[in-house]
C-alpha cells in the first residue's frame, strides 16, 4: 500500500510526540519539578502587570497634549448691539493669533524652525511636484 512521504511523517511525528507525552506525564520525577501558582501570586502578578502598563503609558504621554473642551457659545438673552458681537469676534481671532503665534515659537525653540538646524532635520520629507514635460 503506497503512502506519500509527508503521511509518512506526519505518522512518525505523531508517534514520537505521543510517546514522549506519556514518558514526560508519568514520571515522577518530572511531576516534583512542575511549579503551581497560589492564587494570591497569580493575582499579584496580573495586578503587577497591569500597573506597569498603565506606568509605560503615562511615561508616554506629552503633559501639554490634553484636549480643550470645546467653546460655549452662548445665547444673549437680550438683544446686544452689534458692536459688542464685533468684540468678541474680535477677541477670539485675536487669542486665536496669540495661540498660533506660541505654536510657532515652540516649533522654533524645538529646533525644527527655519532658523535653526534639528537633529532630524535631515530625515524629514519633501514634496516636489513632478515637472510636466513639455
């Protein structure tokens, strides 16, 4: 009866994994080596590993990367002039010009502004539009 080689080995691998299982479970001597876990070590071990992610992910996070919460617009309840509505608008483009202006100053002082070189300023990409041939 033919049988194709990889059969062949498939039925010797499954002999030889067989017969180790049953030399391994029945000794007595691998039996004294085998280490049981308390239930307090295993719950002290998930909780340890649990607070060392959350420890490597705190590290991670920048401190001034927390979002804003989004402005309230709120209703006048009486009927404001128009002036006092071109204040605010204003105001908020102006804090808006504030905020930017900071933006590129920390970009600056980082290095990654135009002035001066960063370290990584050799590995950042640049776009360049292909040329039309003509």
């Amino acid at each position: 009866d033919w049988q194709s080689p990889e059969s062949v080995l498939i039925k010797d691998m499954t002999r030889l994994t067989n017969a180790l299982y049953q030399q391994t479970a029945s000794t007595e001597a691998f039996e004294t080596q085998r280490y049981t876990m308390t239930e307090d070590k295993a719950r002290n071990m998930a909780l340890q590993g649990i607070l060392s992610k959350i420890e490597r992910v705190s590290g991670r996070r920048m401190g001034n990367q927390d979002a804003l919460p989004p402005a309230t617009k709120s209703k006048p309840n009486s009927t404001s002039s128009s002036a006092s509505s071109s204040e605010n608008k204003y105001e908020d483009e102006s804090s808006r010009a504030r905020e930017l202006q900071e933006m590129i100053d920390q970009v600056v002082g980082s290095g990654g502004g135009p002035k001066r070189r960063s370290a990584m300023a050799s590995q950042r990409a640049e776009f360049n539009p292909p040329v039309p041939r003509s």
